[in-house]
C-alpha cells in the first residue's frame, strides 16, 4: 500500500503546485492591472492639479459641496479602482501564503 500512498501524496502535491502557480498567475497580473490603475490616478491628479482653473475649481467645490465635474467622477472611479485591485492583490497573496504553507 505504500506505493499507492505515495502516488496519491505525489497527485496532491503536484495539484496544489498547479493551485499555486495559477494564483501567483493571478496576484502577478492583479499587480500588473494595480500599477496602471496607480498611474492612470497620478495622471488624472496631476491634470487637475495643472488645470488653470483647478484652484478656483476645488476652492469652489469645497466652499459649496456642490455637483462633481467630469474630472471630478474620474479621479474617483480611478482612486477606487485602484482600492479595488489592492485588496485583490492582498487576497491573492494571502490564498497563495496559506496553499504554500
């Protein structure tokens, strides 16, 4: 019986190998979409903050709490995106953490 245990051992281990390979797959292009994201994000702030009219615009904004521009509804579908992608990334990490334990 003990070849047929370590025959089932050796299929476990090279199943969770294969878990392992795919989530760190994953975890790598979730980092890769988090980077863009990221610097999409840098891009859009430093737009807004170079716009002419970005002073008056954000002193106004907070003055009055008022409706959100365009501008204004990007940078935030960015910032949580970027949010979003972090904690997938974390989730990803942890899940492969514990499958490499």
């Amino acid at each position: 019986m003990v070849p047929a245990e370590d025959s089932a051992e050796s299929g476990t281990h090279s199943v969770i190998l294969s878990q392992l390979n795919i989530y760190m797959a994953l975890l790598e292009e979730v980092q890769c979409r988090y980077s863009l994201a990221c610097k999409n994000l840098v891009s859009l702030l430093s737009s807004a903050e170079n716009s002419s009219t970005a002073q008056t615009h954000y002193s106004q904004f907070f003055l009055k709490r008022g409706k959100r521009t365009d501008d204004d509804n990007r940078i935030i579908q960015a910032y949580h995106e970027c949010c979003q992608l972090q904690v997938d990334a974390e989730a990803f990490f942890q899940l492969s953490f514990f499958i490499n334990k």
